[in-house]
C-alpha cells in the first residue's frame, strides 16, 4: 500500500495507479518555495521505489500552473547581503529537486495552465510529457531581471534543442500555448478542462499498458544516454536488456504476446 506524506503546499490526489500532485499556492501563483520543495521531494522518497504508482500529473490549482521561484519567500537570497557559497547552496538545491523529477522512474505529465514563467517552464520541462491549455503563457524571463536560467537550463535544452531552448532563454520571449506545441515545447494543446483531461487520459491508458519495471528501466537508461561512452552504454544495454528478459515482468510480457491476451499489468 503506498504511503503518502502529509504535505502543506501540494494537493495530492491517488486514483487507479496514477497520483497527482497539484501545485496549492494560488495566491502566489503556485511559485515555487523551500517548503513547497521538500514537500515534493518527501513524496518522490515515498512513491521512487512504488511500481503501483504508474505515472504522477503535476498541476497548479485555480488555474495557473508555476510562476516559478517565488521571490518574495526566499527574498534574503537577493539582497545583496548573502554570502556565496550560500546562494551557491540555494541554487543547486534548485537543481537537485528539477533532477528528482526528470529521473522520476514513473512517467510523468506536466498539465500546465495559465503560465509557465522561468522555474515554473523548468519545472515543466522536467516532466516526460506537456499537456498545456492554448492560452498559457510560458516565458523565460531570467535574463529580463539580471540573472539566468542556471539550474533549468539543462532541462530546457533537453526538451527543445540547442538553437531554440538557447533563443527562448536569452530573449525572454514570451508565447502562448499553441506556439509552444509548434516549437516543441509542449506535446498537446487544448481549449477547455475536459480537452486537456481527455488529453491527459489518453496518455494514461497508453502507459498502463507498459509494465512498470520496464519503464522505470527503460527511463533509467535514457538517462544514462549523455552521460556515458557509447561503448560503455552498449554493454550496460545489454545488461539491462538481459535482466529484463529474465525479470518476472519479461517472462509474463513474452507468455502474453505469444498466447495472443493482454498482460498481467495492463489495465
């Protein structure tokens, strides 16, 4: 049985396998805080090595979903009076909890309404899958204000390329939904809650019919991938392929397909 923490900044909401974690500082737009953080990171210590929890949707209540860091909570980092290495400290816990969820082994959709703004597009570039309503407004407005997209840009350029995550970033342009399904940014766009719900939906059914060991592996490797020769990654491939075909969830997945019925694990 899988055991949520209590949280005081995050909604969470368990259904059929799939959790959702909404994003519960309206009044402030759902910017991100230390808090908000470690409420996050003890639910993915909860839920990491919980194969019944298939998949997390993040989404901001009443309709927004990140307006990033909020500035106003951890306004002692900006004064000027802090030392170094502090605001050092600061930012790479930033980059630590954008790196918890990029390497979730579960997958993760990102259902952003509202606005995306710098930490809040990072956040949802950390996620697997975008599903954005077609009037958000994502921008990263790091540059506008004197400092930059430091922790987040990996996670930028790893959804949207070089050229184009590299433009968004030192421009500070800002563009809606529909411009940000055409360069890539997001996967879907919808009109109205029951579009972007039927939207996410269909990637929920299509997951449940992967094992779940098989995509946290699966998720494992990819992440591996710019971090490693290419001769070391074939020879970890292998291995991972080897204990897959081994595992519990290999034998059950070949046994279906050649007595033509759907897995144990399908849904």
């Amino acid at each position: 049985m899988t055991n949520l923490p209590q949280t005081k900044n995050l909604i969470l909401d368990l259904s059929n396998g799939w959790l959702t974690i909404w994003l519960n500082r309206p009044n402030s737009r759902n910017a991100l805080t230390n808090d908000m953080i470690e409420d996050f990171n003890n639910v993915f210590n909860s839920v990491g090595d919980d194969r019944s929890v298939r998949g997390i949707t993040f989404r901001g209540k009443e309709g927004v979903f990140c307006a990033g860091a909020d500035l106003k909570a951890i306004k002692s980092i900006f004064d000027g009076k802090s030392k170094k290495e502090d605001v050092i400290r600061f930012s790479v816990a930033a980059g630590n909890f954008f790196e918890s969820i990029n390497a979730l082994p579960q997958v993760t959709v990102m259902v952003v309404e509202g606005a995306a703004m710098a930490g809040g597009l990072g956040l949802a570039c950390s996620g697997d899958f975008i599903i954005t309503h077609k009037d958000t407004r994502f921008s990263l407005t790091e540059t506008m204000i004197g400092l930059t997209p430091a922790q987040i840009s990996p996670f930028v350029i790893q959804r949207l390329g070089f050229a184009k995550g590299k433009q968004l970033m030192l421009s500070g342009t800002q563009i809606n939904g529909e411009e940000a399904v055409t360069i890539g940014l997001a996967d879907f766009a919808g009109n109205t809650d029951s579009e972007l719900e039927e939207l996410e939906q269909n990637i929920k059914t299509q997951v449940l019919k992967c094992a779940p060991g098989a995509v946290a592996e699966t998720k494992r490797l990819i992440g591996l991938i710019a971090k490693i020769p290419r001769e070391e990654m074939v020879s970890k491939a292998g291995e991972s392929f080897a204990e897959r075909v081994l595992s519990d969830e290999g034998r059950e997945g070949i046994a279906s397909f050649l007595e033509k019925r759907k897995p144990g694990w399908s849904v």
